[in-house]
C-alpha cells in the first residue's frame, strides 16, 4: 500500500523530555479498557531506569512535536526482547502508527541481535492482534506466564540472524 510514513507521522526513539508523554499515552489506553496494575506503574514512572537503561529502547510517534504514540522494546535476556507498552493516542486511531511503531521496534531488535520478540497481550483486543499477526508474530505458549492479570494471549516473532 502506499507508504504510511507521508502522514507526516515520523518514527522517534527515546529522549528524557518524552518519559512523561510515555506513561500518559499508556495510562489512557490502559484505563479506558483494563485497571492500571503495579507492574504497570513500575515502568511507566521510570521508564529511564525500567526499560533503557536495561538494555530496552522506547519509541515514539511524533505528529509535528506531539507525542502520539509510543511502544516499548524491552530486553528480557539475551537476544529476546519484548515488545510491550504500545499505545496510540484515541485521535490518531487507524492511520497505521501501531503498526509503523512496532516495525521500528522490530527493525531495533533485529540491530541488537534478538533472535525472538514476544508479546502479550488480551483476547478482546481484536484489531491489536491482526496488528501483530501482520507484524509478522504468530501466537504460541507463554513459557513464563504474564505478572499482568489483562495478559492472556502469548505471541512471538522469531527473527532470523542476518547474514552480511
């Protein structure tokens, strides 16, 4: 289709100045559908601590300067990642940025060497899992089940060394 990309919506990795639109973008769609748990407050007050300086990356959507999406890649161990913490801002639903976020998270991953990328996520949330199965993850059995009471469906991606 065409490139998504001329909506103007840019792709953007971390910067300081943007944890707080990192934890409002979540506390929205968290709270509009689930209840914020521990887990949850943990990464999003601190996301720095959480998830960068682990060895994560988080990106952003940006429409002009306004945050409008985020995900989060964060590393569970070495070569798998994590792709959690995705949220698009209700005004900027169905444009294709869910989608344009996970592939730079994926793209990243691929970069630090992950061989599998999984995800958790809930059975109701019918159009994020056509996200995902687009994205390329196909779903599998948790092998160490969720701390999230929301999270009952388990999807990985496995991702082939590159050769060059």
């Amino acid at each position: 289709g065409p490139d998504r990309r001329m909506s103007g919506i840019v792709t953007s990795p971390f910067r300081p100045e943007l944890a707080g639109a990192f934890r409002q973008l979540n506390l929205d769609w968290i709270e509009r559908l689930f209840a914020v748990e521990p887990a949850d407050r943990k990464v999003l007050d601190d996301p720095q601590r959480a998830i960068i300086s682990q060895g994560g990356m988080i990106f952003f959507a940006l429409d002009g300067e306004l945050p409008v999406g985020t995900v989060a890649m964060i590393l569970v161990s070495p070569g798998r990642y994590e792709l959690a913490k995705m949220a698009v801002a209700d005004s900027h639903q169905r444009r294709g940025i869910g989608e344009q976020l996970g592939a730079a998270g994926i793209e990243w991953a691929r970069r630090q060497g992950a061989h599998t990328v999984f995800l958790q996520t809930n059975s109701r949330l019918d159009g994020a899992i056509r996200l995902y199965e687009r994205l390329g993850f196909r779903h599998a059995v948790d092998p160490d089940p969720s701390e999230y009471a929301r999270a009952d469906v388990y999807m990985e991606l496995r991702i082939e060394p590159t050769r060059g």
